[in-house]
C-alpha cells in the first residue's frame, strides 16, 4: 500500500536521514536540499574526487609532510652553500645532516605537543651550534616552532627555549670575540617570538568573538523559540476557546432546534481545522523546514473578529494606519489582538469590545477595550504575561488599565523591530 502524501504531511514516518517535514523524491523523508543531501557519503561514495573530514585531514597531512622535506632540503643545500665560506667550521657529517633533518621532522608534530617540540627543535640547535657546524638555514626550525608554538598559547616554553637558544649563541661565538652573530639570534629570536605573541592575540580575539557570536546566536535562537512557544499559547487558548463555545451552541441546540446543529458544528469544524493549520504552520518553523504561510497578519483580522463574534461578544474593529506596518509590527499587533479577544471571552465576561489600531508618534498603537469585569486588581494572568513580555521583546510598551472594563494599551515602534519580530 501506497502511503499518503496529501496536506497532512505529519502523518509520514520521519527517517533517521533528517527532520520530517520534508517529502524526498522517492517519498521519504529528507533534509532540504540536494536528493542526495540526506545520503550518507553523497552518491559518489568511494570515488577518487569523494570529499570528507577524512579526506581534508590526509591532505592536509601530505602537504605537511611535503613542506617538512622541502624545508629540510633547503637546510641541507643552503648549508652546504654556506660552509664554503666558513672554512675554520667542522665540515658537515652524518651527525650534522641528522641534527638539520630532525628538526623539520619534529616540526610534523608541533600540532600535539607545541611547547615540548619548540624546546626540542631549540635543543637541536644549540648542539648543532655547539659541534662546530656552519651557519645557515638550520635556524629557520626553531624560528618557525617559536612562531607556532607561541600562537598556539605555549608562551613560557617558546621564551625559555629562546632564552636558552641566546646563551647557547653567546657562549659559542663571544669567546672567539664574535660578537655579531649572538647579537643577531638574539634579536632573530625576540623577533620570530613576538611574532607569535601577534598571531596568538589575533587567534585569542577571534576565539573571543566567535564565542560572543555564538552566544548571540544561542540567545537569538531561545527568543525565537519563546517568540514560537508564545504564539502557540495564544492560537490554542483562542481556539479552544472557540471550540468550546461553539460545541456548547451546538448542544444546546441539539434538542431545542435541530435545524441549526448542523452550522454550529461545522463552524466547530472550521475552528479547528483553522486552529490545526496555524499550530502546523508554528511547528513547522520551528523544525526550520516549512516557511511561514506568506500574506499579512492584519489580513486575518477580518476572520479573527468573527471568530469572537461567534463565542458572543461583540467588537468593532477601527484599524486608522493609512498603509500597512512591517509584517513583523503587524505579527506582534495580530497576537496582541488574539489574546486580548480570548481574555474577554474566557474570563473577563465581557459583551462588547472595542479594538482600535493606529498611528501615533512612529508607534504602532493598539488598543482593545472591553466591558467585563477588569483586573479588580488581580494579577495579570499567563496570557497577559506572555503579551507583555511579546510587546516588551519588541522594543514596545504595554499597559493594563481598569476603565470600565479592561483597557489594554500596546505601543509598537515601527523603526525598532527587526525581521523576525524583536528589536
């Protein structure tokens, strides 16, 4: 048997390839994207181009080795190069190609153990400066060991490797009255460290930030999911509410008017087949697979004014904007509209509210004002929480007023709310 795949979508059996929500080409399951998005190593799994955390690291790994041996070669030509012009240095011997080998070598394991290998890679220095040998490249190891090892926050074991590097340079080349040649490893080597103090900042500033990024990003994600939790709160609280009413008409009028049953359950059925589409609509944003249902809030108004007319009170909408806001100030009026409606309803007792919608002073104003029974100095309710803290996440302001009824007051600024609904 064939499944479904008509409007009701949750019924699908999601799949361990991603979220549900999403009918792949076969029927299904899969992330958004590419068909083969959802498959595991693409549809070129095991080709030659076949791309991968694995893959990345075995390339990155060749090119250091490559860079290893190239380095080393260079030590060992530049040398050899060298030593022609230094004829009282100990000719180059097996001992001393292994010291200017070991160092690049060593190198390939700087990611590890930073500090311990930029003191090795300074040891090897010393004794190869120590045996007598030329000078050359061999010093261009430990200025890049220094260099890393210092980015990579092995402060004190580069400095003291360093510091050891200067007395071994000091001690070989000042007796012999060369003083030159201490002097520029000295400055060689403040200069390659602090080097490695610039690049380690840099690197600590962009860890710095990319926490601060992440923390927004965390923060702005918990405000859209209280933002989601909210709007479910006022979708089900007003269409249970008018669930109930409407069921209660249509009981009443199972014995007494037969004739009449009929539309009272079908206004039930309209009711929660509306109120289904909306917690549909909300779920779906919030599995980030399914867009908000395009068109602006203030165009179900209309329908939401109805609605309350049909549990019994009466309203009269008065919507003065001469154009309409942003479709994230009209979001954030719509729900206020909602839950200011359902509270007249379930508990205010109310027969008659006035909903006002306007423009004043660069806000978005909206009033509802009913006729029922007020705070009488209660608390505010969960609802009117919720609204509260809906406006105040906006950058607006709302205020609760007894004035013959319940005067709620929102002022909305039109310049201060961003596209998902907050400031």
């Amino acid at each position: 048997m064939r499944a479904s795949q008509g409007d009701d979508r949750d019924s699908a059996v999601p799949t361990r390839h991603g979220p549900p929500g999403w009918h792949g080409p076969l029927g299904w399951h899969s992330p958004p994207g590419p068909p083969w998005s959802g498959w595991r190593g693409g549809p070129w799994q095991g080709a030659p181009w076949q791309s991968g955390p694995g893959r990345r690291r075995r390339l990155l790994w060749s090119a250091r080795v490559a860079g290893a041996v190239l380095l080393a070669l260079i030590q060992l030509v530049g040398t050899h190069v060298v030593a022609v012009h230094q004829p009282g240095s100990r000719p180059l011997d097996v001992v001393g190609v292994v010291l200017l080998v070991a160092g690049p070598a060593l190198l390939l394991t700087l990611g590890r153990s930073p500090g311990p290998v930029a003191a090795a890679v300074a040891a090897l220095a010393i004794a190869y400066f120590a045996l007598g040998y030329p000078w050359g490249p061999v010093l261009v190891s430990p200025a890049l060991a220094f260099v890393f090892a210092t980015a990579a926050g092995a402060r004190w074991w580069t400095w003291g490797s360093g510091a050891a590097v200067i007395i071994g340079a000091a001690g070989w080349g000042l007796p012999a009255g060369d003083w030159l040649r201490p002097a520029a490893v000295a400055a060689w080597t403040a200069v390659v460290i602090l080097v490695g103090e610039g690049l380690r900042v840099r690197r600590e500033r962009f860890a710095a930030r990319r926490r601060e990024w992440e923390a927004q990003r965390r923060e702005a994600r918990d405000q859209e999911r209280l933002d989601l939790a909210r709007d479910i709160h006022d979708v089900v609280a007003h269409s249970l509410s008018l669930i109930n009413v409407r069921a209660s008409i249509a009981l009443h009028l199972a014995d007494r008017r037969p004739e009449e049953l009929r539309p009272a359950l079908e206004a039930v059925k309209q009711a929660s087949h509306e109120a289904l589409g909306e917690v549909r609509e909300l779920l779906g944003v919030l599995r980030q697979d399914v867009p908000v249902t395009p068109g602006e809030p203030f165009e179900r108004l209309p329908g939401l004014v109805e609605d309350a007319r049909g549990m019994g009170l009466e309203v009269t909408l008065d919507a003065e904007l001469g154009g309409p806001p942003s479709p994230a100030v009209q979001r954030v009026a719509y729900r206020v509209v909602q839950e200011a409606l359902t509270n007249a309803v379930r508990h205010s007792g109310a027969r008659h509210a006035d909903v006002r919608i306007a423009r004043s002073e660069g806000n978005v104003v909206v009033e509802v004002h009913d006729d029922g029974s007020g705070l009488r100095g209660a608390e505010p309710g969960s609802g009117l929480r919720g609204m509260r803290e809906r406006v105040e996440a906006a950058g607006g302001t709302l205020t609760l007023t007894d004035a013959g009824g319940l005067l709620i007051r929102a002022a909305l600024p039109e310049d201060g709310i961003g596209p998902e609904g907050r400031k």
